[in-house]
C-alpha cells in the first residue's frame, strides 16, 4: 500500500509528461488525478491504520539497496509512522484537490498536460522526502521539491517574470540546501550512518562532544542543528531566506496553492519535527528556531497589510503562519505545529484556490484596487473565501482557532525568554492578520465594483470542477480542527504520537493547558480587534486607508516595499555578484583565457598563414623563379654534400 501512495504519483507523472501529446490533454488528466485519487484515500486509510492504533506505530518498508559504497551504505526505505502518514494525509489530499481544480482552471492552456505532469512530479517528490527513512533519500526529495517548484513557477515561460521569480526561488534555496548538505556531511561524519534509527539512538553519547572551527570550541549538536535549520529556513521561507515566497506567485494559482499548503514550505517544519532527536539535545539550537520562527511571523504580518496583489496577501500570509510553526518548534510543542501543519493545509489551500476563483471571474485580474462587490456576482467563492479567513484568523471552534492558539499557549507556558518573545509578537501577529485578512475580503467583496466595464460584464461563477475542491478543504477548514485537536494537541497526545516526536524531559503541551485566562482570551481579543479596524477602515470609513498612509508614510513605505530585503540584497550580493563576474569575465576569460588561449591559437595560425598566402601571388614567373633557386639549392647540396 505505502508503494502505491509513493510511486503513484510518479507513474501519473511520467505518463502524463512523455506521451501526453499522444494520449491527448483529457486522458493526461484523468490519469494524473486518478491516481492523486487513489493515492490520497490510501492516505487516509494509512492514517487511521497507523495513528488510531495502540503502541508502537512505526514501521520499516525497504524498497531496494540504493548506495553501497565503502562504510556509506543508503538504503531506499519508508519510515511510517504517526508524522509520516499525518504528513501522507496532508501532501495528497490537498495535492489530490489540486490536480481536480487545475482541469477547470487551466482548461484553456495548451500545455494542460505537461502542467499537470509537473504538479504529480512535485507530489512525488515530497511524498519522497516525507518518507524517507535516512538524511540521503530525505535531501533527494528536498532537492525534487526544488526542482518541480522551479519548473511550476516558470511554467509560463514566455512571461519574464515567471521565468525570474522561478530563478530567484532556486537561487534563494540553493543557499539553504547548502547548509542543510553541510549538516547531513557533519552528520555521516559524527554517526557515521545517514540513517534515523542509528543518529536518534546515539545521539545522547554526543551531547558533551565539541568542534575546532576558526579558534572557536562550537558544540558538535548545536552546529549540526543549525546546519539543518538553515535549511529549513530557505525551503520554509524563514526571515533572510523568505524572499523568493511572494514572487512565486508567478506560477499558476493551483502551484501557489500546492506549495504553500502542502509542499515546498511544510518541508522546513516536517524536517525539524522529525529531527526532534537531535534538536532536544540542542537546545541553544531550539531557541535559534524560536526567534526566527516568532520574528517571521511577525515581519511577514507587517508586510501583507499593505499588499494590493490577492495572491501576495495570501502569500505572506502564509510565511507568517510558517512562523508560528517554528517557533512552536523552537518551544517543544512540537504536536502543535504539526497540528498547525495539518490544519494551515485545509484554509490555506482553500484561501489560494478561492482567490484563483476570484481571478479567474475577474479576467486574470489580481489586484484588489480593480475589484470590489463580487459577494454577489461569485457568491459560492464569497462563502467558501469567508470560511478560509475565519479558520485563518483563529475563528472559535474553526481549525485556525484549536491550532494556532495552543501555539500561543506553549510559548507562554514554555516561561522563557524566548518564549515570551514569541509569546508577544504572536499575539501581535494574530491581530495583524486578522486585519489583512479582512481587509482583503472588504477590498474584494464589499462595496462598489471598481473593475472596468469590461471585466464587470464578465464576471461569472467558477465551473463545479473548480467549486467541488473548495467545498471540500472548506470542511477541513472547519471540522478539522475539532476532530483531531484531542489527538494532536490533547489528552491522547503521547499515545497518537506514539514516539516519533521527542522530548525531553516534561511534556510542554500538558502545560499549555493550564495557563491564565487571559492568555486564552488573547488570541481572540486580537482576532475581533483586527476584525474590527479592518471593517473601520475599508467599510465605514474608506478614507481612513489613505490618511493613515499619508500620517505614517515611513511605516508604510517600509511594509509595502516587504523592508527593502530586496533592495538590501541587491547592494550586498546581487550586484556585486554580477561586477565580479563581468570583470571576471572581460579580464579572466577575454583577456586571459581567449586571449592567450584558443584565440591566441587562431591568431597565431592566421598569421602564419598570411606569411605564407604571400607566397601564393598567381605570378608565373614568380613561381619559375621559386622553382629556379630551389633547383639550384638542390644541386648544390648534392654536389658539395658528395665531396
């Protein structure tokens, strides 16, 4: 069965990609999602097979020997247990739901098959880094997720800004997959093994072990995880590493919603929650993550207020809700950022695939300045639009609400520095996205259409194909969270997961449950706040927007252009990168290689050839003459050379 969940996938996607111009665009499609279809009900049956039993819930499936080469032996194996099949559940059902809504929304482009080809490689490849069972096979799928993300988000790639922002995404990951080789090679070199089960087991005899590095003595397990985090940090969209996230919005809106939901950027807190062995023991580590996670959420709340692109708010939104992950991470409460995982994917994919709706009514339009009054023109995708936002926004008794609030709680209840850190910027974060989430229903639902008359006259209701997926995850968005919340976060906390997530010493969550009132309440105070400056500002007084640019235009500048990361990133790397190379180019190449190299060559031969093209002149008599002297060179040689 866990074959099928895995190479499903795979098999969809090779048919669809290398004879999709000979089965034709429908068949590639009905192949691709019915074994997204398949391959998600498996999932769901692994969940409950693997999850709702007592005991030990892990399990080894070797699939074949892999690399054997000296000590380095790498087997191709599964490691299912409760976080892989929560994370098999999540991957293929919102990826499944995808695929579905791809078929209406990219009807029309001509290379619907190779689309849809990309969206299962991109699938397989993090059902591939989900189940590994050792640090190799898990960096080969990091890598494929890299990969199909960069074919996804160039996918038009006539369209220069598509072909830039798949670049930069690259590009920007490449920074932290170099981080994350370095911790595996540290990693090989401490345990000598790649695999889980014999780092977990030994990794107590290291606690104590140190590194030489530049004078320094590092700690051996807070190097290695740091290593590792730097490369969750550029596959999650951390602080530093965050700035490829919203230019991905490029791709097709299905792509958007694939990778923020379920893939590319869940990977970052899959790997630190799996890794939970060695970051316990690393606890400086632990509080690295912590700070960045809580300082993400709320750089990147910050941002998306002041975002007019539907999918950029969306977007940073989600990079913000990252943040709450890892800095639930960096606390201990490691169920409940998976628990954050697990419930984000319902209301994330359904937010991305409702605004695709509203894009796709409004023409391909994307900004919210050109919408307004669409409650009543697209009323299925309002309803399913609202229910998103409210399970976003910590809505009572909605996903958001169980997940993210015992967040909030472990980082109090952690009574730490950095945990009140986190603690404080979460809740600021909390009333932050409220108000942009809000504030991007009113722009695009409220009050009068600000389109033109064009795109008015054609603004319709998506096709079911498209509507059917969004019901869907909208159950998840609401039921998801009350379902599982006592399994995840709760009572059964220890016999859900069963071992795959470690602690040591007390169990934060326990704690989470018992702290003030007023912690509990301040999430939802947050909430209804920025609910409510939101309906001040778009609904009862539109103008206030402009006046509070106008009074804090220093602030606003600085949300709007996301802190200049791009700007500063571009004086500290990306321009002097390009003079280094010039230079390297003109002076190094040019001037030196070619120059003295091939070139030098063909210059010399061509010179040598001139002298000699002047021996050519086509004049008889100078060949006579040429003739005459040889002859007589000769005969003087012979004559003198016998005596």
């Amino acid at each position: 069965m866990y074959q099928a969940i895995v190479f499903l996938p795979l098999i969809a996607a090779l048919i669809a990609g290398l004879f999709g111009s000979r089965i034709g665009n429908r068949s590639a499609q009905v192949v691709t999602c019915g074994a997204l279809i398949i391959s998600a009900f498996l999932s769901w049956i692994a969940f409950f097979q693997v999850a709702w039993n007592p005991g030990d819930h892990s399990t080894h499936v070797q699939v074949l020997s892999w690399i054997v080469s000296g000590d380095f032996n790498v087997n191709w194996a599964f490691q299912i247990d409760t976080l892989t099949v929560v994370m098999l559940v999540v991957v293929n059902t919102v990826s499944c739901l995808v695929h579905i809504y791809s078929v209406g929304y990219m009807n029309r482009d001509p290379h619907i098959s190779r689309f849809m080809s990309y969206l299962s490689l991109f699938t397989f490849a993090m059902l591939m880094l989900v189940t590994s069972d050792n640090f190799v096979q898990m960096f080969f799928g990091w890598e494929g997720v890299g990969l199909a993300s960069y074919l996804l988000i160039g996918f038009w790639y006539k369209k220069p800004t598509a072909c830039a922002a798949a670049i930069k995404a690259f590009v920007v990951n490449r920074v932290g997959d170099f981080g994350f080789a370095l911790g595996i090679f540290a990693i090989f070199m401490t345990f000598g093994s790649a695999d889980f089960s014999v780092v977990f087991s030994d990794v107590g005899a290291y606690t104590d072990k140190v590194i030489h590095f530049l004078g320094m003595d590092l700690d051996l397990l807070t190097t290695i995880c740091i290593l590792l985090f730097i490369g969750a940090m550029g596959k999650s969209a951390q602080l530093g590493l965050h700035t490829w996230l919203p230019d991905a919005m490029e791709g097709p809106t299905p792509v958007s919603a694939l990778i923020h939901a379920a893939t590319m950027v869940t990977a970052g807190v899959f790997m630190v929650a799996r890794c939970s062995p060695l970051f316990e023991f690393a606890p400086f580590a632990l509080e690295i993550v912590c700070i960045v996670g809580a300082s993400t959420a709320f750089f990147a709340a910050t941002v998306g207020m002041s975002q007019f692109d539907i999918k950029r708010v969306i977007a940073y939104s989600t990079c913000s809700q990252l943040g709450y992950m890892f800095f639930a991470l960096g606390v201990g409460a490691y169920g409940a950022a998976i628990f954050h995982l697990f419930t984000h994917a319902f209301f994330k994919a359904l937010l991305f695939l409702g605004s695709g709706s509203v894009i796709h009514a409004c023409s391909d339009e994307q900004d919210m300045r050109k919408m307004g009054g669409l409650r009543k023109k697209i009323p299925m995708t309002f309803l399913m639009m609202t229910i998103g936002t409210l399970a976003l926004t910590g809505f009572p008794f909605l996903a958001g609400y169980y997940s993210k609030d015992m967040i909030i709680e472990a980082a109090f209840a952690a009574h730490s520095s950095v945990g009140s850190y986190a603690f404080g910027l979460g809740i600021v974060a909390a009333l932050m996205t409220s108000f942009y989430s809000w504030r991007l229903m009113f722009m695009t639902f409220f009050g009068n259409s600000r389109a033109s008359k064009k795109v008015q006259k054609n603004i319709h209701e998506s096709p079911k194909v498209m509507l059917i997926p969004l019901y869907v995850l909208a159950v998840g968005a609401v039921f998801a969270g009350f379902i599982f919340s006592d399994h995840f976060i709760g009572t059964q906390y220890e016999e859900f997961w069963a071992g795959s997530l470690f602690l040591v010493g007390e169990n934060i969550m326990e704690a989470a449950h018992h702290v003030p009132g007023w912690v509990i309440a301040s999430p939802f105070i947050a909430m209804v706040l920025g609910l409510v400056i939101a309906w001040y500002f778009y609904i009862k007084e539109p103008s206030m927007p402009g006046k509070f640019i106008s009074t804090f235009r220093l602030a606003y500048e600085l949300s709007f252009n996301k802190w200049y990361f791009d700007e500063l990133y571009d004086i500290l790397f990306v321009r002097p990168a390009m003079k280094l190379g010039y230079f390297l180019w003109k002076r190094g190449d040019e001037d030196t290689i070619d120059r003295y190299g091939p070139d030098g060559v063909s210059a010399s031969v061509v010179r040598v050839a001139e002298k000699f093209r002047n021996l050519q002149t086509g004049y008889l008599y100078h060949y006579a003459f040429a003739m005459l002297i040889g002859l007589s060179a000769f005969v003087s040689w012979f004559v003198l050379g016998d005596k």
